[in-house]
C-alpha cells in the first residue's frame, strides 16, 4: 500500500495500479489548484515580497507540476506493462516536492505581513492541502510527504505568541487531513484487494467454465427477466444449430418449440419448461424433444432463477445438454424389455399388460374380453433340417401376416419359441373368437417362401374368453393353454376353445405323468407279447413286444393313454430302452427263427445314444441282430432331419430288421420307401376293415402296396385281422404274414412260449 515492500504477487500489483490509476484520476485537481495558487500569489503579494523570490518561488512550483505531469503521461501512455513498487515512491517524492514548495511559501511569504494578506494566504494554503489530500488520498506515501512539510510550515506561518492557538488550529486541521488521507488509502486498498480476489475467481470461474463447455458435452445458458436468451455461448448455439446473433434476445421456450410455436402443438415437456420459467422457480434434468435441421433430437435442462444483491429478478441460469444418444438407448432398453427382438411384436410381459389392462376395462361383463394363444405346426422339424436362420425368417414372416390379421382386431404378440398371443380387448359377439382363430389358421398354413425353399407350417389356436374362462390374467392364459393342448392333440391346424373338463383332463394328466415316473422306478410296467404269424401256413413267426402299465390304484392304464404322456414327459425313451433289453432277454428263449419286434418312438431316434443302446440289448442278452425288428412310424419323417435316418442306415448295418408301421396313415407314405431299406412293411388295421367291407379304395391300397413291396423285396404284414374272412382276404390279397385277435391277443410271455408245439430250443443251444 505504501510502496515501501517488495510485491509479493499480482494481486499487489493489481492493487498498485488501482492506486496510482485513482490518484491520476484527480491529478488535474491538483495541478489545476498549483497553478491557481501561483496566479492568486502574484496577484496578492506582487508588491510586498521581493520579485527575485516570487520568481524563484514560481519556477520551483512549476518545475514540480510539471514533474508530476510528466509521470502522470508516462503512466496514462502504458509506458510499463505492469506498475512497480518505486512508482508509488515517485508518486510520494513529488508530493514531497509539493509540499515543500507550498512550506517555503509559507515560510517565506507570511513574514512582516498584515493580517490581510496572512489570511489570504492561509485561505490559499487551507485549498491546496484539501485538493492535494483529495488527489494523494489513494497513495498515502504521497499524501504523508506532502502534508508533513505543509504542517510544518503552517508553524512557521503563524509563529508569533498571540497566534499560538492559530498554530494549532492550522496543525489539527492538516494532521486531520492526513489522517483522513490514511483512513481512505487503507479502505481503498482493502475494497481493492476484495475486488481483485473476487475477478481472479472470476476470471478462474470463467476459465473452467470455458474449458468445461469446450471440453464438456454440456453448455451453459442464460435468460433474462423477460425469459430471452441472453449471452449466448458457442456451444449452444452450435446445438440449435443457429447462428448466436439470432438466438441473442429471442425467447427461449419459442426457439425450443421450432416449427409448433405457431400451431401451439408442443410437447408436454416444453409445457413444463415454460411453468417453470414463470413461476421463476429451480428445475433439474427437464428432457425436451425439439427438432433441429429436421431431425428430432433431446435435450435436459437444468436452471436456478438469478437476482440481484437487491432481490431483483434476473433471468435464469443453467446448464443444458445433449441427451439424444443417451435417450435412444434408454427407448432401446424399453424397447427390448417390451418387445421381441426378433418379430417386432410385443413380447410376454407385454401381451400380459395388455391382457391384464383389458380384463380391468370389461370387468364382468359378458362377453368379456379373449385371449389367444397359438402354435405352429411342424415347425420344430423345419428349425432342426434347415437351421436356426431360416427358422427365425420364417418367424418373421409368421409375425408379419399375424400383424395384418389382427390390425384393428386384437393385440398380439410373441410368447416365446414358436407361440403367439392375441388379445381381443372387447368382445362384440361370441363368433368373432372363432373367426379370428380360424382367419390366423388360414392366413399362416400358406406357403412361405423363404431364400430357396417353400416351406409349409400350420398353426393350432387355443381361446379363452372372459369372465367364463376365467377372472384373472394368469387363470385366462392357463385356459386357452389347455385348450391349445387338445388342439395340437387332434392334430393341428384347428381351433378349440377352452371347456371345464379340460382342466380336469390336464390335472388328470399330471397325475399320470408323475404316477408313471414312479412306475418306471418302482417296476410296475411289465410286457406283453403279440404273435405275428405267416398268413398262408399259421406259423408262428415272431411277436411284436408291447408295453402294458397295471397301476396298484387306478389298474389296468390302456397304452394309448399313457404312452402319449410319456412322449410329452420324456419319458419314452427310458421306457423304450426298458423294453427293448426285456424283449431282447425273452426272445432268447424262444426259438431261433422267431424274431421279436419293438416299437421305436421319433425321440429315441434323435438320442445320441440309441444305437449304442441296441447294441448293448444284443450283447447282453446274446441276440442275434437278425432276430431283432424295430418299428418306426411315418412321424420319424415327419421331422425333415437327417439325423433319423443315419441312425436307421447304422442299425441297417447291425442286421437289424426295420418295419415301417401304420402304413398308408400318414403323409407321402411312398416317399419314404425310397428313404431308407425297409425289410417290412405293415398295412393298418383300418384298411384291412376296409377292405373287408369291400371298399374298392382300401382293396386297391392293400393291392398297390403289396406289389410295391414285391417289387422293392420286402415283406407286408396286415394288422388288425380278427375275423376268418379278414383273413382269407389278405391271403387272396397277396400279404405274407398277419397280425391281430385271431391269432393272439397279446399275451404273457409263459403264453407265448405255449404257442410252440415242442419245447423250444434256445438261440444259443
């Protein structure tokens, strides 16, 4: 403050500066009041003091003023970059000089003069020293160098004895002044000081606030009381893509609102944003939608309103941001929780919402609300032969076609895999259900064409109608999952809806699945034996082994109730394993021309392990692979998969016999003769009823098939032959060996071997 110390840093020197700059200020007071003083000097003492004095007296007064003119240019001319310390001190040596002129002037003007003149005088001295503490208030170095002297010559002034209180009244009144001269030079360093803290953590803020908007994703904002923009930063105006002069004064909520500030059609957001700014209250993480060069992109802002130290609304202040990617990927995640990824259709916690939000919009009324829920046939087999890409094309497309039936009718969506579910949200009449169902069963059995293939799928639907079918979401779906089951259990492609027994059917069916298991475990299955004789001679050629299930409980469970389970459970494999090991060990014991055949299921055929599991039958039951004929079905072709078929070609080149069984009953039955050897074919019961009622459709089946396994040199077995004319038709027919009621029920494995006249003699005999 002095200027006596070394400045530490630029705060000082900031200081400094504001110093000398506010002593500059009023320099020309001072200089002004010098030179008046001189003019006022010769005007009053001209006559009374000697001209040789008031000569030297003037130039010595004007050398100093203009002494301090010159460093006041110097300084006004930023002739040094930043002020230094001595500069005070030249400040403080002039004002020395100062005030030595005006002492010698006292001292040498105020002797042997009247009392007109020494007033005069002082009234002169009492102007200088206020407009020279008014200009060296800032510096009080200077202001102490030119007081002191001048205190000093006003006792020289008035040093007579009768001018004693004169003296001291003149003293008190400089002293006071310097004083006053310290008292200000303190608070103004002090107010300076402040100041000059407060613009570097200003100039700091500034600084991170630049770097944190060039760095950042964010910009900073503003507005004014009015709600318009105002010191618009690059950052935000790059983001609305718009120039800073077009944003400066314009309104924040319009130029946000683009386009809709005209129809007022804006967001709901916006809404909010424009609530806020009026009730000049704080907001965070306000996400708007707005459109920039056409596209639509989101911002969050956040804002604090601002005042002034009077409480005077400002505007407000805040950070804005960027949040498009950010929101696009929360829609995504959204997006994927609701819906599937691979058809675009709602996924299952959607198709429930929708089904829960219907079922509380109709309450009880009936008819309700109805869920759907369907399954495509025959896609398993087109998944596991041509892959996973094309199966998820073909869901696509499944997808597609279902979106288009039920535009403006339900609500569908994906359950998982291959089933599907449609909400039909109110019922109109009873018969819309059915013609839906029936509409989707049509629209999806069409072909679909698919990179090289044509691909044919049908489709099974299962509906449930509220409040009949059932009060509650889960309840609904429980029953149109039933009665899909008792669709697919009819075959497929049709539609049933849900009926109470169904229910009954299904826990009846739980039951039985885990009875069976427990059958398994505990031993209760046993087998039977049905004989296979040749058609012409009667002779016993070979039985066919059959599972049989007698339950301690429920006692005799017919097979074609309980094997379906099985199939469902998973459960025919072991079973089938069980029966081929058993079947292997009895066939030991008849005789060695005998053959034992085996009922091999579609799953047994796609185990890894099924062939290893032939083979270790044959070994451990010593076998010979001749004497071993299994049974396959048309579904095994069913499948489209390749893998079946490997399996039958090793068991081929085992010497295992193959029988292609219910012959006629499926689909392209001739087709599968060119798939794979079979040693034997067996023409269904219901052609052999059929024929013998003389109907010309099943005599010519029986006839083509017969020739066809003559030509492909292999053998026809007729099932289902219970009466003599049964018989003697199929003689007459062509058909090498029979099998049915008339020859044999089947039987326990000590009446099989009763069938043999003689005791038998064993294959290893």
């Amino acid at each position: 403050m002095m200027g006596l110390a070394r400045l530490v840093d630029e705060a000082d020197m900031r200081v400094l500066a504001a110093q000398l700059q506010s002593a500059d200020n009023v320099a020309l007071l001072r200089l002004s009041m010098n030179v008046f003083g001189l003019l006022f000097l010769w005007r009053v003492f001209a006559g009374h003091v000697s001209l040789a004095m008031l000569i030297g007296w003037s130039l010595a007064l004007i050398c100093t003023v203009g002494a301090s003119a010159f460093l006041i240019y110097r300084r006004k001319k930023g002739m040094r970059a930043m002020p230094q310390a001595r500069d005070l001190r030249r400040q403080g040596l002039t004002g020395l000089l100062h005030g030595l002129v005006w002492a010698s002037c006292m001292l040498l003007f105020s002797q042997g003069e009247g009392a007109e003149q020494l007033v005069a005088l002082w009234t002169l001295i009492s102007c200088i020293m206020v407009c020279g503490a008014i200009s060296y208030a800032a510096t009080p170095l200077a202001a102490i160098a030119f007081l002191l002297p001048c205190v000093a010559g006003l006792s020289a002034m008035f040093d007579g004895g009768s001018q004693l209180p004169l003296r001291a009244l003149a003293t008190s009144y400089a002293l006071s002044l310097l004083v006053g001269c310290l008292i200000y030079a303190r608070t103004f360093a002090r107010q300076h000081s402040t100041t000059v803290q407060l613009a570097e953590k200003s100039e700091v803020v500034s600084l991170l606030l630049r770097e944190y908007e060039q760095g950042a994703s964010d910009w900073l904002w503003q507005t004014d009381a009015l709600r318009r923009v105002s010191g618009v930063s690059p950052r935000f105006a790059e983001t609305l893509n718009m120039a800073p002069q077009d944003l400066e004064g314009a309104p924040l909520v319009q130029i946000l609102a683009g386009a809709g500030w005209e129809s007022g059609r804006f967001a709901t957001g916006l809404h909010a944003l424009a609530d806020h700014l009026k009730r000049r209250e704080s907001f965070s993480n306000l996400v708007l939608p707005v459109e920039i060069r056409g596209k639509a992109r989101w911002l969050e802002l956040s804002a604090s309103p601002r005042y002034d130290e009077h409480g005077a609304f400002q505007g407000f202040r805040g950070v804005g941001s960027d949040v498009t990617v950010q929101r696009e990927s929360a829609d995504k995640i959204a997006q994927l929780a609701r819906f599937d990824p691979l058809t675009g259709l709602p996924n299952r916690s959607h198709l429930r919402e929708a089904l829960d939000q219907a079922m509380a919009d109709v309450g009880s009324r009936r008819p309700g609300c109805a869920f759907l829920m369907l399954d495509l046939d025959r896609f398993k087999a087109i998944n596991d032969s041509l892959g996973h890409q094309v199966g998820d094309q073909l869901l696509s497309q499944v997808a597609q076609r279902l979106r288009q039936i039920c535009s403006g009718m339900g609500f569908c969506g994906r359950i998982g895999g291959d089933e599907f579910g449609v909400v039909i949200a109110q019922l109109t009449d009873e018969r819309a259900v059915a013609r839906l169902s029936t509409a989707i069963i049509e629209a999806l059995s069409m072909p679909y064409q698919i990179d090289q293939h044509v691909l044919h799928v049908g489709a099974s639907v299962g509906s449930a109608v509220s409040p009949a079918d059932g009060y509650q979401s889960e309840a609904l779906i429980r029953s149109a999952d039933l009665a899909l089951y008792r669709a697919k259990d009819e075959g497929g492609g049709v539609h049933c809806a849900y009926e109470p027994h169904l229910h009954a059917m299904a826990e009846e069916r739980q039951k039985l699945e885990q009875a069976l298991r427990e059958a398994l475990e505990k031993e209760q299955l046993h087998i039977v034996y049905q004989p296979v004789v040749d058609a012409l001679s009667g002779i016993v050629t070979g039985f066919e082994a059959l599972a049989r299930w007698n339950h301690p409980e429920l006692g005799q469970i017919s097979p074609a109730k309980f094997v379906p389970v099985a199939e469902e459970a998973r459960l025919i494999g072991p079973i089938g394993e069980w029966v081929l090991r058993n079947a292997c060990q009895e066939a030991m014991r008849w005789p060695a021309d005998v053959r034992v055949a085996v009922n091999v299921s579609a799953e047994q055929l796609h185990q890894s392990n099924f062939v290893a599991a032939v083979v270790a039958a044959l070994a451990q039951s010593g076998l010979d692979a001749r004497r071993l004929e299994l049974e396959v079905t048309e579904s095994v072709f069913l499948q489209e998969d390749n893998g079946a078929l490997r399996v039958l070609d090793q068991l081929l080149a085992l010497g295992v016999q193959l029988s292609l069984d219910d012959f006629g009953t499926g689909y392209s039955s001739l087709g599968y003769l060119s798939r794979t050897r079979f040693n034997t074919i067996k023409i269904d019961r219901s052609f052999v009823v059929g024929a013998s009622h003389n109907t010309p459709e099943s005599l010519a089946i029986i006839r083509a098939v017969v020739t066809l396994a003559e030509s492909l040199g292999m053998s026809t077995t007729a099932e289902g032959v219970e009466t003599a004319s049964e018989l003697d038709m199929i003689r007459r027919l062509g058909c090498k060996k029979v099998q049915g009621y008339y020859f044999g029920r089947p039987m326990l494995p000590q009446d099989a071997l009763r069938l043999f006249p003689q005791p038998p003699l064993c294959a290893n005999a």
